[in-house]
C-alpha cells in the first residue's frame, strides 16, 4: 500500500479497477518508539512533539483537506466516481 504505484479501487456494487496510488499517510501515535524505522528509509518521516506544538495541527489539517477536496473534484471531472 504505502510504495505501490497502482491499486484496485473497490466501490461497492462497482467492478474493481486499477488507479494510479497517490496516497500519502499520517498516522498518529501516543508511543514513545512507535516502530523501527531504518537509518536510510525515506519513506517516514516521525515527528515527536509535546502540546506546545499543537497550534500547528489546525494549518496541516487544512492543507491537507484543501488538497484532497481538489483531488477529489479531479477525479469526479475525470468521471472515475
């Protein structure tokens, strides 16, 4: 799921097909080492934080819902859903 490049979309009632994989993912955690990441692995990318930081949650969660209403308005303009 996170390295491939295409992947069967599922909807219900809907034959499976293919598409291209641009998800990206941020999972949270309240472990302290929440799991082993390689010295070179770039695909992870861990951000330890205290509640200091938590003014910065609000602006990554509106990037993040501002990028994927235009994605979703893409793939509803390509006809895809």
């Amino acid at each position: 799921m996170i390295t491939s490049k295409i992947y069967n979309h599922e909807a219900k009632g809907i034959d499976p097909i293919q598409m291209q994989n641009f998800g990206r993912l941020i999972l949270t955690t309240n472990n302290v080492i929440p799991l082993p990441i390689e010295h070179n692995d770039r695909r992870i990318f861990l951000v330890s934080a205290d509640n200091s930081k938590r003014k910065y949650v609000k602006p990554l969660i509106d990037y993040c819902k501002d990028k994927r209403d235009k994605m979703d308005s893409a793939i509803i303009r390509m006809g895809l859903i």
